[in-house]
C-alpha cells in the first residue's frame, strides 16, 4: 500500500508541478469524452481516461512498458471535451511522456530532435548562425537588433521553421513585406533567437524547455520593444502562459492578432482580388488552446474575391495537422503505427467544403498540408497558402 501512495503522489507531484490546474486530475469522471475524442485514441493502448484509471488501480507501470502514448499530438481535443476541466494535454499527458523520456522508451526520431534543440537550439539541427538568412533581399532591410541597437516597436519573434525551413521561408518573407507594407518597426532576434521550446516541453522536456525559454528570455532582456509577435502558435503559446512562470513576462500577439487590430490601416492596402474559395485550419494552439479563432478569419474575409468556407471540423472542434506536441518529430514512428496522416484527413475535408485554398497560420502546417494534398486523391488542384502570403498577394507586395 505505501508503494501505491509513492507511486501515486510522485506522479501527481508532477502533474502538478507541470501545470497549476493539475490537481483537477483527481475530479476525473471516466466518462470517456477525452478518449472519444482524441484523434489517435483508437490507437492508444492507453488513451487518457484508461490511463486515469490505471493510474487509480495502482498500474502506473504498465502506462510505461507501451510506446503508444507517442501518438499523443499534444492537440488539446481531450482537455476542451472533458466535463471536469482536467488538463489534460498540459498536465497527463506531457507528464507521462516525461516519464516515458525518463525511462527511455522513446522513437529514436523524436530524441534526435530533442537533441538537436539542445545543442542547436532548434530541432531540426540547423546552424544558429543562419536562423536569419531568410531575410536576404527584403526591403527595407529587417533589423537584426544586434546589429541596429536601437529600440523597436515590435520584436518578432520568428521561430524555428519560419526561420529554416525553405517552404516556410516564402510565408516569413511574406510577413517581413506585410509588415514593412504597413510601416511596423519591428525587429528580429537572429541568431540569439532560440527554439520557444513548447512542443519540447509538451514531448515531455520540461528541462529542456526551461533552458531554452531561459536563453530566450536572457535575449529578450537585452532590447528595448513594446511587444513581441510571433509567427508561430506554438511560440505565441509559449510565451503567454509558460514564460510568465520563469519570470519572463513581454506582452505577446499572434501575427493574425497583431494584423487584424490594425485592420483600418491593411485593408486600403489590399488592393488586388484573390478570387478564390477558401478554407481556414484553426491550429490547435491558436484556436483551441488559445481562442483565437476569428482574426484569422477577419484577415480572409477582408481579401477582395476571397470566399471563406468552413471545413465540417471548425473552431473549437478543429483537427490537428498531426504536428504538434512532437508530432513534427514523429511522422514515421507515427506512420509505422497508423498507416494515416492527420493532415491528409484535414486536406481531404478541405476538399468536401469545396474550398480551391487552404489557408494556414502556423509553420508546421504549409510543409505538412501541401504533402498530405500530393497522396490524396482529388486534391491535385488544393493549394496550401499561409495568410501572411495571401495577404501579401493581394496588397501586391
Ligand atoms: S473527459 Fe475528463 S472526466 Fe471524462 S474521462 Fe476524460 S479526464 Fe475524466
Ligand atoms: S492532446 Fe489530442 S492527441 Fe493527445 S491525448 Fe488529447 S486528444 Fe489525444
């Protein structure tokens, strides 16, 4: 019995410790709703309300001899179904990776990222020196702040695969002339400039995650700007509700967000029709795990010729594209058990809403999105598109 109580509240301590709210496990119904809903559930050995339970049976162990808790996308679906608001993406579910991290039961892609965020300080093991290469042949320049000294409105704070990766890299430079369009002065951290470390800390890395928000936050202090943007939801999220706790707190907007409350100024500039049908893929730590749901959507609808139509899985109700939590880093592992992408669910709704555009505002999504559209059948003629670009297209930019 005293080994059940140990058990039992050292896994409780770090639930707790991985989120305030954490103690709300113990109001769990078993209801199901989380395991009903989660997107991978069917899948997992032990999806979050069986894990619950075995948990209250004193079978925590067995929770760590399955892999299938990989499968979790960190999407948020389980914690927005459950009647008992027990959080379970921040809190059960990155805690039990950690736990399954400490015990060495982890595909070997996603620890191959982890450690390239360690010494790289980004995960795809790219040189820090050339996180701002992307901005070659923009103009006016982008202020590396470093280099200009001098305060700035905005920091934007770019990310990992906006900076790197060279689909990506079109949607960045898009923002970059977006907001030199509008007269922003902002300026960008470079090769100071780390991972935001959330989907580290959601793969269950919470050390890892608190150095690289440490080093962020080291970077932050040495500039003088009145608020930081970020490209990615993933960082948005990062640094609104995880930095504060570790004594790193900046005012912090989206680019959708950021966009959308200067929609006076944007839209004489938006002079060219993009006359398209189009859909909008709410990511899950935009809409879902942040309620951001209708500035994105105010950006589209403002685009001369531009029809939005809504995906039968919307706002709050929304399908992750399979990348988040580490998902990013476990495609194959994920494939191997599977033998489906979420993305490719996502593209194919997409089709059925009749939509000729997929419209995105997350980094992982372009990549993942414009693959999933190359093996589904019928969505040759879907074109995947980052709002920054098409609000960049239409002002002619
Ligand atoms: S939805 Fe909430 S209350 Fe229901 S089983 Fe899951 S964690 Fe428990
Ligand atoms: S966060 Fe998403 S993928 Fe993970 S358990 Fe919850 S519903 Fe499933």
């Amino acid at each position: 019995m005293a080994t059940i109580e140990v058990i039992e509240r050292s896994f409780y301590a770090k639930v707790l410790e991985a989120t305030p709210e954490g103690e709300r496990l113990r109001l769990c119904l078993e209801c199901g709703n989380c395991s009903g809903i989660c997107p991978f559930g069917y899948l997992m050995l032990y999806p979050p309300s069986r894990m619950i339970a075995m948990l209250r049976a004193d079978r925590f162990d067995q929770l760590l001899e399955t892999d299938t808790v990989w499968m979790c996308v960190s999407c948020y679906a389980c914690t927005a179904a459950c009647p008992s608001k027990v959080p379970l993406t921040p809190g059960l579910m990155a805690s039990i990776k950690e736990e399954l991290l400490l015990a060495g039961n982890v595909p070997d892609e996603l620890q191959a990222a982890l450690q390239n965020s360690q010494r790289y300080g980004n995960p795809q093991g790219e040189s820090p020196r050339k996180r701002a290469d992307w901005t070659l042949g923009i103009q006016p320049e982008v202020k590396l702040l470093a280099k200009v000294k001098q305060p700035v409105d905005v920091l934007w704070f770019v990310g990992d695969y906006a900076s790197y990766h060279p689909r990506v890299q079109l949607a960045t430079k898009a923002l970059a002339r977006v907001l030199n369009a509008l007269g922003v002065d902002f300026g960008i951290l470079g090769p100071e400039e780390w991972s935001d470390g959330d989907s580290q800390r959601l793969a269950g890395e919470r050390g890892l995650f608190e150095v690289l928000a440490e080093k962020n936050g080291k970077a932050f202090g040495k500039y003088q700007f009145n608020r930081i943007i970020t490209t990615d939801p993933h960082a948005y999220n990062a640094i609104k509700n995880e930095y504060p706790a570790l004594g790193i707190s900046y005012p912090v907007q989206h680019y959708t967000e950021f966009l959308a409350e200067r929609m006076d100024q944007l839209k004489p500039l938006l002079k060219q029709e993009v006359k398209v049908k189009a859909t909008y893929h709410d990511p899950c730590y935009l809409g879902r795990a942040n309620g951001i749901f209708e500035q994105p959507r105010a950006l589209l609808q403002a685009i001369p010729g531009m029809e939005l139509v809504e995906m039968t899985h919307n706002h709050m109700n929304s399908l992750c594209c399979g990348g988040g939590g580490g998902g990013m880093w476990l495609d194959g592992f994920q494939w191997e058990k599977a033998h489906v992408r979420l993305s490719e669910w996502r593209v194919r709704e997409a089709i059925s809403a009749g939509a000729e555009f997929l419209a995105v505002a997350c980094p992982y999504e372009t990549p993942r999105f414009e693959d999933a559209a190359k093996t589904v059948q019928g969505a040759g003629e879907l074109k995947v598109r980052d709002i920054a670009e098409l609000l960049a297209e239409s002002m002619g930019v």
